[in-house]
C-alpha cells in the first residue's frame, strides 16, 4: 500500500511580506524619506486642520496628534532609521490621519 505525503508551501504571513517589502526598498531610502516628508507637510497635515477645523472637530487633539506624527517622521529619518521603520511610520501615520478624518467627519 502506497502512503501519501501532502507538501504545502509555507505560508508567509503578512509581517514577513511587509519586511521582504522593505529590505526589497532600501535603494529607495531617500525617496520614501522625500516622499514621507512633502505629503506630511503639504497635504496630510493641513487637509486634516481644515477638515477638523471646518467642521467643528476636536481641533487641537487632533492637530496635536497629526503634528506628533509628522514629527515623529521627520525625527525618524533625519536619525537614518532603516527603510523598515520609515515605510511603517509612514503607514502608520497615513493609517492615524485617516482614522482623524473618519472620527471628524463621523462627528464622534
């Protein structure tokens, strides 16, 4: 009687496809800084200031939390942090300013 063997590829999970991403990334290290940098200081920041603002949110936690984030970027990458913790920051914080809009525009 012949036995069967089952061979599964190892699943990779979503953490492990995320730092294969960003080692995969670390030529681009200045770009994702630049890009980090200019969408923060021209776009995220002051779209949710005005949003919150315009909608009578809770305007100065929010505009803290924003500016923490942002600062917290440019502190991450002007101290040549590896492009693992550049790109999550980044995530994160594009991740806590749509979590901002979403409470502001929910009127919670």
């Amino acid at each position: 009687m012949a036995t069967l063997t089952l061979n599964t590829a190892p699943s990779t999970s979503l953490w492990s496809k995320y730092l294969n991403f960003a080692d995969t990334q670390q030529p681009n290290h200045l770009g994702w800084f630049l890009v980090s940098i200019v969408l923060h200081a021209t776009l995220l920041v002051p779209l949710t200031f005005v949003l919150v603002y315009s909608l009578d949110g809770y305007v100065l936690p929010c505009l803290a939390i924003s500016m923490l984030v942002f600062f917290a970027n440019i502190v991450a990458n002007m101290s040549s942090a590896s492009t693992r913790v550049t790109i999550g920051l980044f995530y994160f914080s594009l991740l806590i300013h749509a979590m901002i809009l979403l409470v502001t525009v929910a009127g919670i």
